[in-house]
C-alpha cells in the first residue's frame, strides 16, 4: 500500500473520529474565535479547584476558540455597543439592560434549536418581563437581594424578617451599612413604603421597583434620607471588607456576594423580607447584533446551559443556576451556607425584577439620590436644589433632542438636495 493511500486513510480515519465532537452548528475546518463580554469575577476560570468553564468548552467544541473579555457595568457595555467597530458574539447583560437592548434592536433572535439545555432552565426564569416571549435571552445565573446581618451582634425577629426595617433600626446607629446606588437604594425604600402603606392598597400599589411617579421617588428619598444618619457608609464593593471584619453589622446586598461573605464569617446571616418583597434579578446571555458567529455563539450559551456546568461555575461565582435538577451538583458546603438564608423558598415568585426606566425618571433619581447623600440637618436647601437640578436636566434633554432632530432634518434635505 502506497505511502499517500495509507495517509489518506489515516486522514479520513481521524475526521470520522472527531465528528462526535463537532454540532450541525459547529463545523468549520478552521478554528472560529468568538469574542464573549462578561462581568469580572462571573465565570470560573479553574482557580481554587474549579471547574475552568472555557477551557472545557475549547476542549469539547475543537473547532471554537474563546476571547473573553470583561466589563464593570452594564452602561459600559451599553457604550461599547453603541460605539460599535467590535465583534462581539456574546453578552452577559442585567435584566434591565436586556430589556434596553431589545428596545433599541441591538440583540438578535436566538434560535433554540442550537440551545437545547434551555431545556434545563426553571420554568419560573422563562418568559421575564424584560424579554417575555423569550426570543433573546437565556439565563446564566439569579439572585436577589436581602439582608445580611451578624448574628454575633444582632438579633433580629421573625417580625422584623417581614420588612426592610432593620435597615432603619437605631439601635444599630453607625453599624448599618448602605447600598452606593440610587436604583437598589431606591428600591428598597419603594418596597419598604409599600409595606408601610399597606393597610391603603391603592397607595401601596404605586410603590414598585420600576416606579415612574415624581411624588413616589420624593417620598422614598424622604425615607432615604431619615436613614442617613444611621448609615455608617454608603458601600458597593467595599462591604466584604466591613461586614467580615465586624466593622459594620447590618447591610443590604445580592445573596451571591453574601455566600462568598458567609464562608470568611460564619456570623454571616442573610434573610429575604418575607412580606414587603425584593428585587430578584438575573444576568441573561444574549447575541448582539454585532456578532460575526452567531450558532458558534449558541453552542456557548447552550453549553453553560448544562446543569452539571452551570452548578459547578456557580460554585464558583456565588449566585444560583437557573437550571434545575442541581442538588445532585452542589458541594455539600455551599448547600450549608445556602441552609442559613431565610425565606428564600419564595424568593423566586415574590421577587420583582428591574425594568429600563425612562431617562427623566433615571435623571430625577440621580438628583434626588445627591440630596439624600449630601444633605443635613437643613434639608430645604438641598430640596430646591434637587428640583432645580431635575428641572436643568429634563429641559437639556428636550434640547438635545430638538438639536438631534433638527440636525437630522439638515442631513435629509442635504442628501435630497445633493441627490
């Protein structure tokens, strides 16, 4: 047998022993790079013994390579695309962010013939209120927020677990800490007010997370602010360093980040308010219309869709799986930790989720967010401020519209007068 028919055979012996590995959707002859954007520190990356999701995701598609990259926000991810001049194939967006998205025809449609695990993704987390016919989202991972307290130093009732009130508790003056943005601050005074009024269902009804009424973003930047004097820091990331060193007590944040807190202080408690409700959010991956390899993009998203996959990155990164059928998969640690939260059994019905909100609604809740963080013992002037500030800004918004308008007009009869 000649040297080129034995190479031949070789060669198709070898292809024939791939094609397990390959899909309908993945099957060039040279490798495909697909770029994927995603928050940092949200995918596990092999460290501390976990699973490397990229790693085994090359490995079982040969023919796809990963870049990924990471972003520290959705407004910079929105940036980016708005930018555009980058192939991006896929995101990892918040819940209100996707719905932005989707508004403005920046997402594509994906085909869930190329996403079979969606399959595995709990019925509870389909058809969201930022995407509800689900065309261009799969969850990647949820949680909500609550409220974590030391055990050690505080000792909180059943009938405190109802509310958001012990974030208002004075008897832990200069031990609370606070979230450092207005649209989860906010929320929680919207979904505390609610409690408050509930005895007055139609006023309380007005009281929701994705609240566009003035009079009901003044009234909670009341509540807000009647608490700062309470509140010994407004903090984002800084809240792992201060709750697990005791130096503060009581703080409001994403369950997900409390686990992570949970395994340095076991006094790390966390309780979801049973009656006066929550945020609930997810991250969802989507494809921008941006994408150059959008079934090799799917075979990602259907990938970290596998049950076994999505449990062992959420190990690492801290939030829960959307998938169901995972107690097989969690570490006997992480269900420990999981075992202390209260009242998460409910947490997934009883949850409300973000929407985009109107710029003017944002603009007002920035303006009114600055005067509960600089305001006094006078307030009054700082309230005039804020009307003035919201006033300047809605007025520059109309005006940049009209410029936009106009400018577009220009360019229009421009283009006809040329043609």
């Amino acid at each position: 047998m000649s040297k080129r028919l034995v190479s031949l055979l070789l060669a198709i012996a070898v292809a024939i022993a791939c094609l397990p590995c390959l899909t309908a959707a993945v099957s060039a002859a040279e490798p495909v790079t697909i770029t994927v954007y995603n928050w940092g520190e949200y995918m596990s990356d092999g460290s501390d013994d976990c699973i490397d999701l990229i790693a085994e995701f090359e490995a079982a598609y040969p023919g796809i390579k990963v870049n990924y990259v990471t972003f520290d926000s959705n407004e910079s991810l929105y940036s980016l695309l708005v930018t555009g001049g980058t192939s991006i194939d896929v995101i990892i967006p918040s819940d209100y962010m996707i719905a932005r998205l989707i508004s403005e025809d920046m997402l594509l449609p994906l085909d869930f013939a190329n996403i079979p695990n969606y399959a595995y993704v709990d019925e509870t987390l389909k058809n969201p209120a930022y995407d509800p016919e689900n065309l261009y989202s799969v969850p990647y991972a949820w949680g909500v927020v609550g409220i974590i307290y030391n055990s050690r130093y505080v000792t909180v009732s059943e009938e405190q677990k109802k509310d958001w009130s012990l974030l208002w508790d004075s008897d832990y003056v200069g031990k609370i800490l606070m979230f450092d943005n207005p649209r989860d601050s906010f929320a929680i005074a919207e979904l505390q007010r609610a409690f408050d009024y509930r005895d007055d269902p139609e006023k309380a009804a007005g009281y929701t997370v994705n609240s566009t009424d003035t009079a009901v973003l003044e009234d909670c930047a009341q509540l807000l602010q009647s608490q700062k004097g309470l509140v010994q820091n407004y903090v984002m990331d800084q809240i792992y360093d201060k709750m697990e060193r005791c130096e503060a007590w009581i703080a409001p944040y994403y369950l997900g980040d409390w686990v992570q807190m949970a395994y340095v202080n076991e006094d790390l408690n966390f309780y979801v308010p049973s009656e006066a409700g929550h945020n609930l959010f997810d991250d969802a991956m989507c494809i921008p219309t941006s994408c150059s390899h959008k079934a090799e993009a799917e075979a990602f998203i259907n990938f970290c869709t596998d049950p076994e996959i999505s449990s062992a990155n959420m190990e690492y990164v801290g939030y829960a799986s959307p998938c169901v059928g995972l107690e097989e998969y969690l570490e006997d640690d992480l269900a420990d930790v999981i075992d202390r939260a209260d009242n998460l059994e409910t947490s997934l019905t009883a949850g409300q989720q973000f929407l985009h909100l109107p710029s003017e609604t944002n603009q007002q809740m920035d303006a009114l967010w600055l005067t509960v963080k600089t305001a006094g013992d006078d307030s009054s002037f700082y309230l005039i401020l804020t009307a003035v500030t919201a006033a300047a800004l809605i007025v520059l918004t109309v005006v940049l519209k009209v410029r936009k308008h106009r400018r577009k007009a220009h360019r229009c009869a421009a283009w006809k007068h040329n043609a």
